[in-house]
C-alpha cells in the first residue's frame, strides 16, 4: 500500500473514530500532497509524499518555536501534537552514529577538506539521508566535521 492510501485510510480511520485533532492533520497533509500533485500535474511517489510531511514538519517545529517565544503554550501544544500525528509517516529516523558514517563516507569520497567544500558533501549526503533525518541537524554535523 502507497503511503498516500495509507493516509487516506488513517483518516477515514480518524473520522470513524471521531478523533478530530488527528482528522484535522490528516485532512491538512491529504490537502498539502493534492495541492502539489495539482501544481505539478504529477501523481506523488512516496518519496515526494515525504517531502511534503518533510516541509509540513518544518512549518510546525518553526510554529511551535515562534509560539514558545511568545509565551502562547496553548498554540504549541496544538502544534506538537500535529507534529506527533505527522510523525508516524516518516520513516525511522537515523541515528547520530548513522549520520555520521555516511558523512564520512561522503567526505572521503570527495576528499572535502574545509568549510568551502561544505556544499558539495550536503548535496550528497542530503539524497542519502532523506526523510531519515532532519537536514539542519545534518548541516550542523557536517560543519563541524569540516570546520
């Protein structure tokens, strides 16, 4: 089954359930991936379906920084638990001993050696770890690694 049908059936799921908060994140992500299939004129893989839990993630934890900041807690939790519901789509995340082999492996691969190759080993090590962890954290691995 399609990670897309998987979605579709969770919600139907939610909506049997009558779990509204879990409803409302699904119907949000279903609504994301058929905007861009509309964009595009594509019918989305798996892997684009992750992007765009990838890119909605990101929208939250940011949501949920800015709500901190501004000492709304109630907004943040709303926020969290979406990024929980989104969560569960993702695959299993790599581990920081993980990443770090593959960006080894990276830089010996291209023989980078300072901060003005740092470019060259994300855009290779980004493919590699897609969806399996989150791309900041890897950049702020790589830095150091580099620096």
């Amino acid at each position: 089954m399609s990670l897309k049908a998987q979605i579709s059936e969770d919600m139907k799921t939610a909506m049997r359930a009558k779990d509204s908060a879990r409803l409302g994140t699904i119907r949000l992500l279903l609504s994301a991936i058929k905007q861009r299939e509309v964009d595009e004129r594509i019918e989305l893989s798996d892997a684009d379906v992750i992007a765009v839990i990838e890119k909605m993630l990101k929208q939250r934890r940011d949501s949920i920084a800015a709500y901190d900041s501004a000492d709304r807690a109630d907004l943040a939790d709303i926020e969290k638990a979406e990024v929980v519901v989104l969560q569960a789509y993702m695959p299993a995340q790599l581990s920081d001993e993980a990443i770090n082999q593959i960006i080894n492996q990276v830089i010996a691969d291209t023989g980078a050696l300072g901060a003005k190759d740092m470019g060259k080993v994300v855009g290779l090590v980004k493919p590699l770890v897609a969806g399996m962890a989150d791309m900041g954290k890897v950049s702020g691995m790589i830095k150091a690694r580099l620096a």
